[in-house]
C-alpha cells in the first residue's frame, strides 16, 4: 500500500512541477507583440503625405518608399524621400499654393521642430525655369520647412542661370534663391552675348 501512495505523490509532485515550470516559460509569441521601447510607433511604405501648418496653409508635400515614426523623441526616418516645398510668399498672399522646390534624398530624418536632415545623394530642384538658383547637390543637407533655409558642410555643387558653382559649408535660403560657399569655392560664369 505504501508503494501505490508513493507512486501517486510522485506523479502529483511531477504533474505540479511540470505545470509550474510551463507558468514561468516566456511565450516568444506575445513578446513579439509588445512594442519594444526603440521600435517605431508605425511603419508605412510608399507614403504620399501633406503637412498643414497651424493656421490650415499647405508647408509641403512629401512621398517616400518607406516611413517610419517614433513617438519617443517625435521623429520619423524615410528611405528614398521626395518633399516638394511650397512658395512661402505666394501662400502668405493669399493665392493658390505653388511648389517651389523639390528634395531628394537617399535617407532623410525629420524631427518634432520641422528640420530635415537629409543624407545621401541629396538634390534640392527648384520647380520653376525662372529661379536664379537652380539646383543644389550634396551627401548630406540641413533643410528647416518652416523657413526653407538649408545648410551643409559637406561638398556642395551649384547650378543656376549662366554659373555653376562649388565648395564647402552651404549656408542659403530656398526661397530667397540665396546660396554662400564659405570654403574652397570655385565658381565658372557663363556670359551670354544679347
């Protein structure tokens, strides 16, 4: 008889360590669903966007092939962005919005306070024939939206109506068609016989 109770305790005292040992497995499957603390808040692909200012007034429009948002710090990275910004004094006339400019880049990262940094193959186009200044092209640009001034320290090579310029340590304004080269500069005029 001592033997029957024996063997019951032992598979009740096994039964009971086996259950308490699944208690304190992790489940890989519901790990995977909590959001970890660096992990983006969404992830978009192929996204087309138009940022509104406060007031209600278009800043810019923006595409990417993929969008990710982190609510930590409020910033969003794309891959392969395109941002067409509108001119500023067209939109504070009251008229119908205009695109200005269109930015390109490999990578860009956008923060809460409206500063692109963008990096790899960066282009800024001017989307009118008229602009003075007609294309700016670099490896990495600071572009603040709210104001369109752009800077870099890297290599910048400019091109507008009869010149071509470059060298380092771009400070300018896109709407204003305003570019400065602080180092190294070389610039080539183009003079046009009328």
């Amino acid at each position: 008889m001592n033997i029957r109770w024996t063997v019951i305790l032992s598979v009740i005292a096994l039964g009971l360590l086996a259950w308490f040992y699944s208690l304190n497995q992790e489940d890989e499957g519901l790990n995977a669903l909590i959001k970890k603390a660096d992990s983006p808040e969404y992830i978009g692909q192929k996204m087309n966007t138009t940022v509104y200012s406060p007031t209600g007034k278009k800043q810019y429009l923006a595409t990417s092939d993929k969008v990710e948002h982190y609510t930590s710090d409020g910033h969003t990275d794309f891959q392969k962005p395109k941002v067409r910004l509108l001119d500023l004094e067209i939109q504070n006339s009251g008229s119908t919005d205009k695109e200005s400019w269109e930015l390109s880049a490999d990578k860009a990262k956008l923060t809460k306070d409206n500063m692109l940094y963008l990096d790899g193959n960066v282009v800024a186009q001017s989307l009118s024939p008229l602009s003075r200044l007609q294309r700016i092209e670099t490896e990495s640009a600071v572009v603040n939206l709210t104001t369109q001034d752009i800077r870099s320290d890297k290599m910048v090579k400019l091109n507008g109506q009869n010149f071509s310029s470059t060298g380092l340590k771009l400070t300018g304004n896109l709407q204003q068609q305003v570019a400065n080269l602080k180092e190294q500069v070389k610039t080539h005029y183009e003079i046009s016989k009328q």
